[in-house]
C-alpha cells in the first residue's frame, strides 16, 4: 500500500459523518478494508445505525493480548460557515487534511487498522495476539467500551493503544475518572407577584450548589500526585418560562473529574449528601440522574508498553497523566491490570476546533510507529 492509497482512505473515513450516533458506516468501511487484505472480523451491534468493530491476529505462539483502539464517533459541527473548508470533504491542502475527526481521533483510528494490516501482511513473527478494536460514543456516554467490556471482549487484554491525539511530544499512561451528572429540582409555579404562593426551583438549585460547594471541600487536599485532586464542576443550568412566574422545574449539570485517592464512590456519597441537606429543609424535591459515571486510570509510567513506543521511535518521549478521560476508564473496571499508552497523531489542542487537520506526515509516521511498537512488545 502506498502513501497516496493510505491519505485516500483516511480521506474516505473522514467523509464518513459519524457524529456521535452514526458509526455503524465506518465499521463497515473498515470491515470491507480489512476484508481486502484477507482479515476476517466482526460487526458488534449496538442500536440503530451504531456499532463496535472487532478483528484480531495471532502470532506464532502464545504470549500478551496487545489492542489496538479507538473510536469512531466525532463531535457535532455547530456552523460549516465558520470553516475555511466543508468540514467532511477532507481536503488537503499544503500537507495537511481538513476535517471534523482528523486530529480527534479517525487519524489515528486509521493510522492503527493500516498498521494492523502491515503487521498481517508482512508475515513477522511475534507472540500472542494483536486486537483491532473500533468503539463506537466515546464523544458522549462512552456507550461502546462500556458494551465491550461488559460482554466480555477484553477480559483477556494485556495492554491498550488507544490513539487519541498526543503527538509525538508525550504519551499518557494515567487520566482521571468523570462523573457526569444532573440535579432535578422540582418547585411549584405562580405568579412573580405572589412568591410565597409557589416553590421557586431554582432557587432550590442555587442551594444545591452552595450546599454542594461547601461538602466537597471534603476532597480538597487529597492529592494524587500526578492528577492533582478530585474536583466538581458545574457546567449548565436551565430553569423557568417566562420573567413574570416562579419555576417550577430547574435542571442543572455538573461535572465531577475524580482521582483514585477520592474516587467515584466517595464523590457519589458528597451529591447523595448534599442532597439529602437540601431535600430536608426544601418544600419541593430535588433528585439526582447520572449521565456518566468513568473510573481514573492509573497505569505504570514504565511499563513494557511504554518501552515499547520507546524502542519504536528512538526517543525517550515523556510519560504523563492527564486531567480529561477516555475509553480507558471503562477498561478500568476489567479486573485484570493491564499497561495503557495513549498516544497518536495530531495536537490535542485541535480537537473539537474549527478548522480542525492532522499532518499528513504526521498521520503516516504513526502508522510505522504503531507498527513497530507491536512488534516489540509481542516479541
């Protein structure tokens, strides 16, 4: 396979709109990939027009379970006017592909199947098993390494690549967990004129807040050394109707980011808390929905993974954490450990952008990188 042959599928994977719910179409153009290059795999379905993407090959004897992942989905385009160029006709311009996906993650998606490929096709020896696995939601819910691990499929897994973009500047080995989250306060509507008459739920939900606020200095303090300390933060608030009536519905969300030294069970306990203050002194009622609830992930800074990708790039590439998530938090909960590197073309700092591109030879130098660490770590 050529140069031109990997822009252009990266090209074609790039057209592919798979916003948040509409996967399935890239694990079929995967799988019909793959197909070509005689590597059998399989369509794990999920619901509607969302699916998971497995495929493996084995190596000359027994040995470590490697995986290669990451997901399909791609964050929403608010406004295609604000782009130089439509954000899903992959253009390429002055060594550089346009496009919503290509920095965050479908180019090191990609850059893993077709290092996946090379490995099939040129016949080297190694131990074990390498695993193609290609996620659906992890944008939002992170619905499809929540259902893979669930049913099993990596119950036997010894390490991950998951190929977010880091460049070739670190690789993260740890991240915290996230708690996503929203308070429901219900009240009583009436006349403005007349506020006694009703229960004001947002007024309920700023108490929520200041109560909340003043619970989690509870986890100030408790530091972990490279992820710093469990925080809550909230993001949204919507309430009311009209400026003349008493709301009677308030929703806000918040978004807690959790270290293992105060993990998601304790963070659990200070929302349930705070709860539980507000609720006996209110005159309506406020209650508690979970959106996400993803472990922290704290891997070995020096594991064989990681001196793996050292070997493969020649270079001593620093190991840090990082305060966002990934898929990893769901392979959290496998009960085996299990070395992680997450590491891949493209600088973060162009996810979700407008204008969002990865460096051609950027893209293409990982493809070989991936390649290389596999093989010396199944070695």
């Amino acid at each position: 396979m050529d140069q031109e042959q990997k822009i252009n599928i990266l090209r074609d994977v790039i057209k592919i709109k798979s916003i948040n719910n509409h996967e399935k179409e890239v694990a079929l153009y995967y799988q019909s990939l793959l197909s070509k290059h005689g590597i059998e795999s399989t369509i794990i379905e999920y619901e509607g027009n969302r699916a998971n993407l497995i495929a493996e090959i084995n190596g000359d004897t027994p040995g470590k379970t490697l995986v290669f992942n990451g997901h399909m989905d791609v964050v929403d385009v608010s406004d295609p006017t604000k782009w130089t160029y439509p954000p899903f006709a992959a253009k390429v311009v002055e060594g550089k592909m346009y496009g919503r996906g290509t920095t965050d993650m479908k180019g090191g998606l990609t850059a893993l199947i077709l290092a996946f490929i090379a490995i099939k096709e040129s016949n080297v020896s190694f131990k074990g098993t390498l695993r193609f696995v290609a996620n659906l939601g992890e944008e939002i819910g992170m619905y499809g390494s929540e259902q893979l691990v669930d049913e099993g499929y990596l119950d036997d897994v010894d390490a991950f690549i998951i190929a977010e973009p880091s460049s070739r500047q670190m690789i993260i080995t740890s991240h915290k967990g996230s708690l996503q989250y929203e308070i429901i306060s219900e009240g009583m509507a009436t006349h403005s004129s007349v506020p006694e008459q009703g229960i004001n739920s947002i007024s309920q939900a700023m108490d929520y807040i200041n109560t909340s606020n003043r619970l989690f200095e509870q986890a100030r303090g408790i530091i972990n050394p490279d992820l710093g300390e469990t925080i809550n933060v909230f993001t949204v608030i919507n309430g009311g109707d009209q400026i003349n009536s008493v709301p009677e519905r308030t929703v806000i969300q918040a978004n807690a980011r959790i270290i293992p030294e105060f993990n998601n069970e304790q963070t659990l306990q200070l929302i349930e808390q705070s709860l539980v203050e507000v609720n006996e002194r209110s005159k309506g009622t406020l209650r508690l929905n979970i959106l996400q609830n993803n472990l922290p992930v704290e891997t070995p800074a020096d594991s064989d993974l990681v001196q793996a990708i050292h070997q493969a790039t020649g270079q001593k590439i620093p190991v840090q954490a990082m305060m966002g998530a990934t898929d990893a938090s769901n392979f959290a909960r496998l009960k085996q450990p299990f070395d992680l590197a997450i590491f891949g073309p493209g600088d973060p700092s162009r996810a979700h952008a407008i204008d969002e591109y990865i460096e051609i030879e950027d893209y293409l130098s990982f493809i070989n990188i991936f390649k290389a660490t596999a093989i010396h770590y199944l070695s």
